[in-house]
C-alpha cells in the first residue's frame, strides 16, 4: 500500500465508555477503517483529560476513572480520509473530530517520497 507524501491526519477523541453496536466505539472505528483498507490506524488512551461537559477523566489511584480518554489516529490520502469520514459521522455520538494537513516522511520500512 502506498501513501502520498502530502496526506491528512484524522483524530478523533472519545471517551473509553463510547459504544458502537454493543462494541467499543474505538474498536469499531479501527475495524472500519482496515475494512476501508485505509493506511492505518493507532489508538492510544490518556491518563487524565475532560471533555465539553468539563468532567475531568483521571487514572490516578484514589480517583479512578472508568470512561479516560481514547484518541484514534488514522493517515491516509485526503479523498480515503473523507470516504472514512462518510462511515464515521453515524458511528459518533460526542466526540472531536479534526483533521489536518501532514508531511509523511516514511511509511513502512520505506521512505515516501
């Protein structure tokens, strides 16, 4: 698979108690997006964050949170992104989606040229 030089990233935050289809959101986001055949996709959990309710979400010892915080991030050619985004909008609840314009400068084992 290749993936241009100029690509865009997606990020979508969420929070870890988001469900999709009786599964967690972010496992049905990941699946999507390998079904898409997109380039991929990372998920990485946050120790603390809060959203627009500004409910803090922490994984501190004496306060911890069952819902912390879940970034996916997906690069990929814009017009895979923006097909990806037409399978995303009915698979969110609340949430962040951003997108912006990145360098790829390796993917793989393979400098992008």
């Amino acid at each position: 698979m290749r993936i241009p030089a100029e690509a865009t990233l997606l990020r979508v935050f969420i929070g870890e108690k988001d469900r999709h289809k009786g599964k967690p959101l972010h496992e049905a986001i990941v699946l999507k997006a390998r079904e898409m055949h997109v380039a991929g996709a990372t998920v990485l959990r946050g120790p603390m964050g809060f959203g627009h309710s500004s409910r803090l979400h922490t994984a501190k010892i004496l306060r911890l949170s069952d819902d912390l915080p879940i970034v996916i991030e997906i690069v990929d050619a814009k017009d895979k992104i923006d097909a990806f985004l037409v399978e995303l909008d009915p698979m969110m609840g609340s949430g962040l989606v951003t997108l912006e314009r990145v360098h790829v400068l390796r993917y793989g084992d393979t400098p992008v040229k």
